[in-house]
C-alpha cells in the first residue's frame, strides 16, 4: 500500500504505471500494488474495487496456470466478472465506434495504449469483446476458451476449439454488432430528427387539447342546457 504517488510508481517493478493508475497487479510475483486511500480522498475512487480488480487478475492467473493470455482477455474478462461496465464506458465505446477510432484486438494482444485516451477505449473494447463471447457464443465457451489457453493453445487455436471461431472471425462479427447497436444514433440526434420528433409531439399535444376543449365545451352545453329546463311541478 503506497503512502503518496511517488512511493506508489517508486514501488513498482522495472516499467512504471500510467500516471492515472491507482493500483496495479504482478500475478508472476503473487502482488497487488495500491495507492493509499488517503491520497485518493476525494477522487470518487473505492479503494475495495480497485483491489476486488487486481485480485481478480491474480485469480486468472492461477486459472490459466501462469500461462500468458492476450491483455484484451485479460482486462476484459477482469471488468466482466466485478461488474465495473457503467454508462461512462458506454459513452466511450459510442465514441470509438462513431470515430472509426476502434482498436483491433491485434493492437491489445501485448499491452495497452499509454495514452489515456486510447486506454480507455481499449479497456471498454475489451469488457465489450469479452461480453460479446459470453453472451453471444455463451458462457461455457468462454470457460473453454479460458481453458484452452491453461492448457497451452494460443489464442486463435483456443478459441476455435471453445467456439468455432477465428480470432478474425470473431473480431469481425463483434464490431459488426457494435456498428449496428450505435450506429443509429447520429441518425437520431441530427437536426432533422430532432425537429421532427418535436414537430410529433407538438401535434400530439395539440391533437389532446383540442380533444380536452372538446369534451370541456359539450359539458358547458349540458349544463347550460340543465339550467335553462324548468319543469312545471305541480301539487
């Protein structure tokens, strides 16, 4: 646990963090390290899920027998399981897509971009890659995908063997979906579309006042017409 930001990069091995890392993982030395919850004060950063993701890096390691897996798994699959997707992250994978600014999964096979711009695409690419194989392909192929890699498959191979699919393949049909989910929101929020749907829901509420003057006009004829009836009662 690192008392302040210095200690934190002076404690870690050969290659520093990103400066906007507040905790990172070592599986091949069993290591989690943490920036004191006293020099996040204030961030909106919780300590606990900081290392509830660390931990879980640990915890893969172990289930790939030490074995490398590609980074992209590896953060993806990490996020996935302590359910860390937020609208946030949404917003950046809407932003990649409507950019063209995606990375391939060949791009996040060894590392992530040291820009946090670029990281942070990459880490929502990779929970989304990852989510794709579960949801998509099931979860059962992504234990056999996991579990090809521990036993010594690379990549392409573990994946045709959990799911029938290339990394190509598989890569191709993900963004193929990503495309078709967010690509209809620029279509949404021009200009056209949106004085069009205000143009509806002017008619719309026109179209209910009228209907309310209506019903509220034949009901003053009613009651005036009570008014004006003088019934001739006798004894």
């Amino acid at each position: 646990l690192a008392p302040s930001r210095e200690d934190f990069v002076a404690m870690q091995p050969p290659e520093a963090p990103s400066t906007w890392a507040v905790g990172t993982a070592y599986p091949e030395n069993n290591l989690i390290i943490l920036l004191s919850p006293r020099t996040l004060k204030g961030s909106g950063t919780r300590i606990e899920e900081t290392f509830r993701h660390e931990f879980t890096h640990l915890a893969l390691h172990q289930a790939v027998n030490g074995r490398r897996i590609p980074h992209w798994l590896n953060e993806g699959f990490v996020m996935l399981k302590c359910r860390q997707w937020t609208l946030e992250w949404t917003y950046v994978l809407v932003r990649g897509v409507l950019t063209d600014s995606l990375l391939s999964l060949d791009e996040l096979e060894y590392g992530f971009p040291s820009d946090r711009f670029r990281a942070q695409m990459a880490y929502a690419q990779s929970f989304s890659a990852v989510n794709y194989i579960k949801e998509d392909l099931g979860a059962e192929s992504l234990a056999r995908f996991i579990e090809g890699l521990a036993n010594g498959l690379d990549t392409d191979m573990a994946l045709r063997v959990a799911a029938g699919l290339r990394l190509s393949e598989l890569e191709r049909a993900w963004i193929q979906k990503l495309k078709r989910r967010y690509s209809w929101i620029p279509v949404v929020t021009s200009v056209f579309s949106l004085w069009f749907l205000a143009s509806v829901l002017f008619l719309i509420s026109y179209w209910r006042k009228r209907r309310r003057a209506k019903r509220l006009l034949r009901q003053w004829e009613i009651e005036e017409a009570l008014d004006d009836y003088s019934p001739d009662i006798r004894q």
